[in-house]
C-alpha cells in the first residue's frame, strides 16, 4: 500500500503550510450550516453529487491551524496512508481542523478517524460523494458524527453567482416579487446544478457534466465501491433514467431495454441514488401498497436530464428542477389513481407542473379532484409564465411561473 511521504502531505495544498488557495468570494448556502456544525466539536461529513462545490466549502471554512488532503485519487486510499497523513497534520498543529475529501474511497476510514477524534488530538470534516459510505461511518461512530448534504446549486443561487440579487419570497408573499429571470432561467436548466460551469457555453458545459460528473461516477466512483459487473450497463441505465425522468417506469421495462436481470436494475438504481444522480419516487399512500405500484424515475437535476436524455423537452426539464426543489424537504410521492388520474407532486401540498404557454380548466382537472377528495384547500400548478390565483368550487389554485417557483422558500 503506497504511503505519501511528509513533504508531498504538506505540499498537497498552500492551506498545510497556514497559507491559502485561490478560491471563489461565492459561497454556496449551505456553508453557514456546515460552519455552525464544525463548532460543536463533532466530526462533520458533508455528502452530495460530485461538482456541486463540497470541495470549495471544505477549503473555505479552512482557517489557521487547519489542514487539507484528499483521497480521490486512489493510490493513497489506504487506512496506512490516512494514518500517516493524520499523523503528519498532528506534528505540525496542535488540536488542527483536518479536512478530508473523497474520504469513502478508504477502507475503515471511521475507526481510523474515531481514535484521533476519542483521545481528542484533532477535529474533522470530512467529504464523500457516496452516501452509503458515509452512512456507514455514521453507524460506526454513532454519536461521534454529524452529517449534512450538499444539494445541486439552485436556481437562487445561480443568479447570486451571476451577480445578480435574486427576490426569493415566501410562499405566501410570491405575488410581491417584482422581477422576473425567464432568460436565466434558460441557462439554469441546461447549466445549472455545477457552479464551475456557469460561464461556460452551452455546449462545453454538457459535455462537463457527461465526463467530469456522470463518467467519473460510473465508471469510477460507484465500480470502486460495490461489485458492479458492468459499468456500461450501469450508463446506459442512467441514461434511460434521464430519458424517462418524471415518468413512471418498472424495473421489468428497464431490464428488457438493456438485456440485464431485473436484479440487477434493482441494485444499479440503488447505487445512482447512493451517487446522488437519480431517486425513485413512490405513489402516495402505505409504502408497503406504494411497493406494489408502479414509481416514477428522476435524474437529480434539470441539467443531468438535458446532457443525458434521448429527445429532450422543456416539459420533463421543468418537472425534473421541480422535484429537485421539493426532494430536500423530505417525504416527496405523487398521486395515481386508477383511473390514470395523476396529481405530478405530493409534498407539503399538492403540486402540478404545466409549463406551456396556455393553461385551461382541464390542465386542473385532476388537481381539484384530488384536493376534493384529500379534502384539501390548496394546490399549486407551476406555469412556464402565469402568476394568478383562482377560486374553483371552493378550492385555492395558485399558479406559479417555475422561475418564480424555484426562487420561493418553501
């Protein structure tokens, strides 16, 4: 196992000799959390899809007496080498803030880290881009470890990074917000989710996210962390994911498109999730009856979706970024009855996308049915332009452009 040397440990990065590395002024929101976090003395894991900026946080809450190396390469994945660079951060700093990235990459990384941190020599944020891996070291330093996720960059802070100072109002005041973004929202779509790649034109940012992103996790990422027998199966498969991304799908379809076992569909889906790069979503009701139902499949993001999917459209691009809003706010499912009668989104309320230039009575048809029946009083209908709000038979529809929609705190 190949062990770094003192001099390449400390010359990894200018932020091991107190000094430091050229980074941006913009600081994605998640930064205070995880700032609030590193405060109470326990070791911090931050997770998310690869290139949302889990990297640039690290390095920006690195101050004095804090040291950083990473282990996304694998020649030094080794608990030997870990040692010896935790070790070597010891010998220069007392107590040091020691960060370290792509972590999940070293075996028995948490019994490792959890000595140091027991006999209280040093403090640790550490990052994965696999959520299994980390929740892994969770269970093995239970107690001893908090764990925050990084999301893709939203639409908000998009326009922050442009410079541009975004409303975004509750919901409740979304009829007060003044300005409008529908060019930016264009871009977002397509570019979004990666900060690096914002001033990028349209072309090189797709092909940033198929190789840097989605490539490195396929075939390097998610291969180096479960048996994966064949990793262009597993592309392909996501592909077809961001093909049908908002549809419903079953594991059977999926597996005859590709000429593998229904087995296999089933753990390549988990390992996406895992890697942050599709989620299934469940038909509301009992999980057990949801399990028996067929699901809807999604890419992670409005831009997966248009550098992945087979003949794309604006319509499954605008449902994708709207479930990458509302799947951090937990318990996300849709409604199906059936009759084929279909409600896009059950969250906090009920939510339907129809982002065309024309709404009409039957484009709310079936969110009335289901607010009657759920006896609810409110649903939302995100618009590619109208802002209105409509009493229909005792029932609050509000329509919301997806701009707007994508801005709001929800």
């Amino acid at each position: 196992m190949a062990i770094p040397t003192k001099k390449e440990i400390l010359d990894f990065s200018p932020i091991n000799a107190g000094g430091r590395e050229a980074l941006p002024e913009f600081r994605r929101k998640p930064y205070s959390e995880i700032e609030k976090a590193l405060k109470t003395k326990l070791i911090v894991a931050i997770t998310g899809l690869r290139r949302v900026g889990k990297t640039t946080i690290m390095k920006q809450l690195l101050g004095k007496d804090s040291a950083y190396f990473s282990f996304d390469e694998k020649r030094y994945a080794n608990p030997d080498a870990l040692k010896r660079v935790i070790d070597v951060f010891l010998e220069e700093n007392e107590n040091p803030l020691i960060a370290l990235d792509e972590i999940y990459r070293v075996e028995d990384w948490s019994g490792v880290i959890k000595k140091y941190h027991d006999q209280k020599l040093a403090r640790f944020l550490v990052s994965g881009s696999s959520s299994l891996l980390i929740k892994k070291g969770v269970e093995s330093l239970s107690g001893r470890m908090l764990t925050i996720q990084i999301p893709p960059l939203q639409f908000d802070e998009c326009l922050e990074l442009k410079h541009k100072k975004a409303e975004t109002p509750k919901f409740a005041d979304a009829f007060k917000a003044k300005k409008t973004y529908e060019e930016d929202l264009d871009e977002f779509l397509i570019k979004g989710s990666f900060p690096e790649i914002m001033n990028m034109d349209e072309k090189t940012a797709q092909s940033y996210i198929r190789t840097s992103t989605i490539e490195k996790i396929v075939f390097d990422d998610i291969p180096s962390t479960f048996n994966i027998e064949h990793a262009s199966k597993l592309y392909d498969l996501l592909k077809l994911c961001a093909t049908n991304s908002s549809h419903l799908y079953s594991e059977l379809n999926f597996s005859e498109a590709l000429q593998i076992s229904r087995h296999a569909v089933s753990d390549y889906l988990f390992y996406l999730s895992k890697a942050f790069l599709s989620e299934t979503v469940f038909p509301a009701g009992s999980y057990q009856k949801a399990l028996k139902k067929q699901k809807k499949i999604f890419v992670k993001t409005a831009s997966v979706y248009n550098a992945l999917a087979e003949n794309r459209n604006a319509g499954q691009a605008a449902e994708t970024a709207v479930f990458d809003k509302l799947n951090p706010l937990g318990n996300l499912s849709f409604y199906r009855d059936a009759q084929k009668r279909e409600v896009d989104f059950i969250s906090k309320f009920p939510v339907e996308v129809k982002f065309q230039s024309t709404i009409t009575s039957e484009d709310t048809r079936t969110m009335l049915y289901y607010l009657q029946k759920k006896k609810q009083g409110q649903g939302i209908v995100v618009t590619k332009s109208l802002l209105d709000e409509k009493m229909i038979d005792g029932k609050k529809i509000t329509y919301i452009p997806l701009e707007l929609f994508l801005r709001l705190q929800l």
